[in-house]
C-alpha cells in the first residue's frame, strides 16, 4: 500500500478512536465479547456423557408419564445401500422393546419413510408411529391415518425434474410416497451421484415457494415434501394430547431440527452425529445409539429395582 494511503487511513482511524473516550471502547469491547460467549453456547450442544448423562437419567427416573421420540434410518439404523435393506437389528428391537415395557415409557417411532415401512417392521408393538414426516400416524388408538386435503398438483413437476435426472444417472432412483418425492442416489457413482444431486437440488429450488415445498439434502437422497408437513408439528400434536413430563427426542438430520426446534423447551433433544444443530446434546454417531438406548434401559431398572425391593 502506497505511503500516501497507509497515512491517509491511520489518520483517519485514530480520528475514530478520538472520537469517544476510554469507557466507550472498553464497553464495546466487552459487549462484543459478551455476545459472541453467547452466540457459542447458543451454537455449542453438549456432548451427552458423564455428568452431563447422569442428569438427564435422574429427570427421567424420576419422572412418570416419558414420550420418547426416536428417528428411524441414521438413528436407529445405519444406512444401507437398500433402503429396503435397513430393517432394525434384533438388539435394537430388543432394548426398544425393553423400554416400552415399562408403563412410564411411551415409544414413538418418526421418520421420513412410508407408513407401510414402521407398520412392517413396528406394527405388532405399541409404539405410537408416524410416517412421511407426519403425513401418516397411528397416534392415538393404533389406526393408521393420513393427513386430509394435502396439495398433491406439485407432485406432477417435480417428478418432470426428477424422472430427467434419473434417466441420466445409472443407478439413481425415484420414491413417491404420499404427500413427498425422494430422488435417492445410493447406489449411484460417489463423484457422479453428489454432481447431479446438486445440479438436481438446483433445477428444483425455484419451484419451492411457488408450490409452498421443503427441499431436504439427506444422505444420499433429496427430497421434496409439502412444507406443512414436518416431524416437529407432528411431534407437537402427540406431546399437546399425551401430556408427558418428560420427552427424550433423538434424529440425525435436517428433518429432526423441525423437532428439536419445537420440543427445545419442553425436551431432552439428542442429534446423532455432531453438527451443526438445534439440539441441546449431540453423540458421535450412530453406533452410539444402541449403547445410549441401552443405559436409559439401565436407568429405568434400577428405579424399577429400586421401587420393588428387588
Ligand atoms: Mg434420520
């Protein structure tokens, strides 16, 4: 930078710093510190471990009435090249079952997928189950149910967008559930199947607000749903009519953040993996789920233990 210029721009700052006196700057500097602390809590879930655990696991045994919201694929399951594939694995069958066998326990399965996937894998349980994001629930009496006058007129372009893309990415393919459609690109070339997802992501964004649509980036799969639509509203109306004193809600993904939103005063909100979120506590991953799963199963003993004399 031309002398010239260095002078012209120190002047000009020291001006600045002339203008107002010690107790200004000072107040700025601290007031700025004081918001980005802030900022970063806001930012910083904990990680859900060691006291941070034990807490949650006194409220919950000490609570009487619990509603467990549990995400299905990447929470529950690992994903799979299939997503018919990702049935649950007999260990997380068995310490869902466990939980639920405690009265105090409600389960509820929410997902993305078709209801005829949960009532496949979860109908003879008594889980409450909601499927398509909250299109379809079984909640309360066990009676599968979708959601009325849905708009479907969307359906008809973006499936235009979607079927053009599949017809130029082998192994590419298109699901059509009820009220969304998912382009899924699992068995696609990685380097090719991220390209035209976000080539596909890109011709589908202008249609969003025309049509009052949710476009979801998830692992390997874009989907677009009805934006009425979204787990945290389906969640509402469960924890309104339930009426729970204590509600544990676990996801991994963009969808789960609708949940996390609108539980995050009343919840114990958990993302799988640790990104970006709305939750108050993340864990790693998803193999970390079974062992969490389990010491919540644990916890719930000991009361029980505890409360029989056992
Ligand atoms: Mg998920």
């Amino acid at each position: 930078m031309p002398r010239r210029e260095q002078q012209q721009r120190m002047k000009s700052n020291v001006a600045l710093v002339k203008k107002f006196n010690i107790s200004h700057w000072v107040k700025l500097f601290f007031n700025r510190l004081h918001e980005i602390k802030r900022e970063q809590k806001a930012h910083a879930s904990r990680k859900l471990q060691g006291a941070t655990l034990k807490k949650i696991t006194d409220k919950l045994a000490q609570s009487k009435r619990r509603l467990l919201f549990l995400d299905y694929d990447g929470t529950l399951v690992g994903f799979k090249k299939e997503a018919n594939a990702a049935r649950p694995t007999a260990a997380v069958l068995q310490v869902l079952a466990d939980l639920q066998r405690d009265p105090a326990n409600q389960i509820t399965i929410i997902s993305g997928r078709p209801h005829t996937d949960l009532r496949k894998w979860f109908g003879d349980t008594d889980y409450f189950l909601i499927g398509e994001h909250g299109a379809w629930s079984n909640f309360p009496d066990g009676q599968w149910r979708d959601k009325p006058d849905m708009p479907t007129a969307w359906k008809t372009p973006v499936r235009r967008i979607m079927s053009k893309f599949t017809d130029r990415t082998p192994g590419a393919n298109i699901e059509e559930k009820n009220y969304s459609l998912a382009w899924h690109y699992r068995k696609v070339h990685t380097g090719l199947g991220l390209m035209r997802a976000q080539e596909l992501a890109d011709a589908l964004r202008y249609l969003l607000p025309q049509y009052g649509l949710q476009l979801l980036l998830g692992d390997k799969v874009i989907e677009v749903k009805i934006n009425v639509l979204n787990k945290g509203k389906a969640a509402l109306e469960i924890v309104e009519q339930y009426k729970p004193d204590f509600i544990f809600a676990m996801g991994d993904d963009s969808t789960d953040e609708d949940m996390f939103f609108e539980l995050q005063d009343s919840a114990v909100t958990v993302k799988v993996g640790n990104k970006q979120t709305q939750a108050q506590y993340y864990i790693e991953n998803q193999e970390d789920v079974l062992e969490l799963l389990t010491q919540l199963r644990t916890e719930q003993n000991k009361k029980t233990d505890v409360s029989t004399g056992l």
